[in-house]
C-alpha cells in the first residue's frame, strides 16, 4: 500500500520494508532516510524563490532536490551558506 510522504513523494510499504519513490514516475529512492542523498540537488541565490529573498544573498542559498529520472521538483529549503 502506497502513502504519500510529501508532495512528490510517496511511501510503498509492500515490499517488507518500507521504500520512498517518485510519486510521478515510481522512481525508487529506497529507504525513507536516503531519499534526499539519491536526489539530485540544485543550489543557487535565494532571489531564485522571488525577490522577496534579496536580503538573504550572501548568507543563504536556496537548495532545490529534484528526482533523478523525471526532474520532478521534490523539495525546496534555505540553507546557509557554508564559511
């Protein structure tokens, strides 16, 4: 039986454990803690989110995670930029 786990993402639990896949092309990430390191990731200026966010360039990127197969946008954070 198949969950959603957010927007994009959907949990199957049929298989004995559960795996997360791509709720658009049934990608299969595998378990439900390695999700966001099998993504693909895209970081760039937070103005990227809208001009509201001019304040944060500098300190902030906006990181983006879409699906390795189908480029379905699975998540989007602000993350620090690192020193």
């Amino acid at each position: 039986m198949k969950r959603p786990l957010r927007e994009n993402l959907e949990l199957d639990g049929d298989s004995g454990s559960p795996r997360v896949l791509c709720a658009r092309c049934g990608f299969d990430f595998g378990g439900e803690e390695g999700w966001r390191e099998r993504s693909r990731t895209k970081r760039q200026s937070p103005t990227a989110g809208g001009p509201l966010m001019k304040d944060l360039e500098g300190q902030f990127l906006l990181e983006q995670r879409f699906c390795p197969q189908c480029k379905t946008l699975l998540d989007s954070e602000i993350v620090e930029v690192e020193p």
